[in-house]
C-alpha cells in the first residue's frame, strides 16, 4: 500500500492506480535516436519515448538543427497516442561538458533554465540526464573529484526549474537520470537524488564492451558459474541501487536490443569469461537473427544461473552476447519479483519490427495480471 501512495501523491510521469488492493503497473520506456512510421504500432507498448541527445554548450543545453526536427516528428506522435510521454535525453557517452557546467551555480541555474526552455518549446514531457559518468572520465570526458556533489546540486536545479515551467503550463515535467552500477555509481549520491527524478534509467548493459579485457554476459540478469566475483550484473545494480536508498518503484532496469561481439577468444566454458583477440562490433536485433543465432557456425547457449543467452562460433572462436525473447522474459518476472518500476531499453532503432518490445510487453503484462489474478 505504501508504495502505491507514494506513487499517488507524487506528480510522477506514470498513471498509476494508486486503490488499496490494486495491482502494480510496470513501465516501459525506450530510448530513440529517430523515428520511423513503420514502428508506429509500437507506440502502444510504450509510456515513454527518450529522445537522445540533446548536447551541451557552454552552460546551455541545446539541440542542433538535425536533432530539432527529429525530437519534433517524435513529439508529433502525441497527436494519435496522447498517453505517450516524449522526454529529452542530454549527453550520452563521450559527451562531455558537464563537469565544467556543474561545477559553478551560475552555470547549473542557467543550464536547468535552458532545459526547461527546450522541454516546454518543444512541447516535451521531461528531461532525462545521461551524464557518464559523475567523476570519471573513461569516456573522455573532464571530471572532477567535486562532480558527485555537484551532479546533486545540478539535479536539485533541474527538478526546479521544471517545476517552475510546470505550474505555469499546468503540467508535471519529469526528471530522469541515466545512472550505472559498480564503480561509475561512485560519482552519484543515489540517497539525495532519488527523491529529486521521477525514475532512474539503470543501464544494465554493455557490463563487458571494446574497453574490457573478458567477454561476459554484457547485460546477464545474475552471476554465472564462471564470473569473477566482481562481475557485473542486474541483480546486483538493483542491490547497490536499493541498499543506497533508492526506492524500487523508481528502478528501470535496461535491456539492450543489439548483441556484442568479440573476436579470437579463448575456448574454455565456449567462451564465457574469456580473454578476447579483439572487440567485433554491436549487432542489432534483425542482424543477429538474420547472420548469427544458429546460424554460419554459431551456436546458441543459454545460461540457467544467468538467465542469459550468448553465442559461440568453435570455429572462428568468435562470441557474442545478447538479450533475447527468453532472457527478457526473465527480466520482466524479476521486475515483479523485486518491485521495481519496470524496464527502459536501447534503442528502438535496433528492433525495428518490435518483436524484442512484444517480449518485453507480454513479461510485463503477464506479471500485472498475475498480481490481478
């Protein structure tokens, strides 16, 4: 019941029925870089669009011409799904800026301003902050010892400056954080910025990518037999989240429609865990079905303990590492499992035809009705 008060009294993104006795609500949202009208059927499955990326400049959050008109085709979708909700994502990685923008008062009040600016021009729903990552600079990125406290005051001026441009247009503007696990959470205080978003987007994947030295699970739900005990995943972001003080109605879980490749790798556990030659590249959805899962030598195996697929080529000794329909499925009992708000993915871009969002949907859809049942 707690749960379902805090979710009413406060101007949250998500509808939810907040009646003693009423079944929890699980939420997707998707991150997009475009949109294309084949994929307006998905539209439906959705509560929420990102568009990504908005950039910085200076102390100014701005979009270029290209990315303008793309967020307002987006935004248009509206018109026939008016429950749909379009946020702005700033940053993404190798963005950089924030460090510098945060580290002064003037600059943070000027960039909040200049966001709720671009929120209410273009008739969005919210501001999403893709910063990676507080105090680190693995991807290029100045840092800044003083970033996890600035990162704080930079959130605390956002929440209020939407709040401001929401009570004159009448409206809740929503702030979300695009946050990591392990060591980038290091630069976040979780327990005085979660009551300032409306959600956190945990980027549950990419755990293994071109900058690490194994191949993994990138986005495996628990450890497997064969991690090292520092191995990140789901289950263990979730942890580190909740035990911070995040509460778990404001967890999004990712899920990632495309695979990772990696070449040359070690035989041993078909290639799980293993040293790598060289990084081979991400694979959308369509490409992995198409050239890869079961096919041109490649094997698909499933990890019980993880609950994660992956691919192995004895051959070519290539690996690759993915989510599919069954490890969604998963993800989408362990959302119910553990309370959380629900699930956000990368990207609608790489599951053009909506069958990896289907698996998502019926996960979570079936884990609303069983609660209702």
């Amino acid at each position: 019941m707690q749960r379902h008060l805090a979710w009413l009294l406060a101007p949250v993104l998500f509808c939810i029925c907040a009646l003693a006795g009423a079944s929890p609500v699980y939420h997707i949202v998707a991150y997009t870089t475009d949109w294309n009208t084949g994929e307006d059927a998905q539209l439906d499955k959705m509560d929420a669009l990102i568009f990504a990326f908005a950039r910085i400049s200076g102390d100014q959050a701005a979009l270029s011409s290209t990315a303008a008109e793309k967020l307002d085709r987006i935004v248009a979708l509206k018109a026939i799904h008016p429950k749909l909700k379009v946020v702005i994502s700033i940053g993404g990685w190798g963005v950089g800026g924030f460090s510098e923008m945060a580290g002064t008062a003037a600059g943070r009040q000027a960039f909040a301003e200049s966001a709720a600016r671009l929120a209410t021009t273009h008739h969005a729903d919210g501001i999403d902050i893709d910063w990676e990552y507080p105090g680190h600079h693995e991807s290029g990125i100045r840092s800044s010892p003083r970033d996890r406290t600035n990162f704080t005051l930079l959130m605390t001026a956002l929440r209020a400056a939407l709040d401001r441009a929401g009570a004159s247009d009448g409206k809740h503007y929503t702030l979300s954080a695009a946050v990591a696990d392990g060591r980038f959470v290091s630069g976040v205080n979780i327990a005085a910025v979660a009551p300032l978003v409306d959600w956190f987007n945990l980027m549950t994947y990419d755990f293994c990518n071109s900058m690490t030295p194994d191949t993994c699970h990138h986005t495996g739900l628990y450890p497997s037999r064969s991690a090292p005990d520092d191995a990140r995943t789901v289950d263990r972001a979730v942890r580190q989240f909740l035990s911070a003080g995040a509460p778990p109605e404001k967890l999004l879980i990712g899920v990632a429609m495309y695979g990772r490749e990696f070449d040359k790798v070690q035989s041993l556990h078909d290639g799980l865990y293993q040293p790598y030659g060289h990084y081979g590249g991400e694979h959308a959805w369509p490409q992995l079905k198409r050239d890869f899962i079961d096919r041109n030598g490649y094997v698909r195996h499933w990890d019980a303990l993880a609950q994660a697929s992956w691919l192995w080529n004895p051959r070519t000794h290539a690996f690759i590492t993915y989510d599919d329909p069954q490890s969604i499925a998963a993800k989408a009992a362990y959302v119910e499992a553990q309370h959380l708000g629900g699930i956000m993915y990368w990207e609608v871009q790489e599951d053009p035809s909506g069958e990896l969002l289907d698996a998502l949907w019926r996960g979570l859809h079936r884990a609303s009705q069983t609660q209702r049942n």
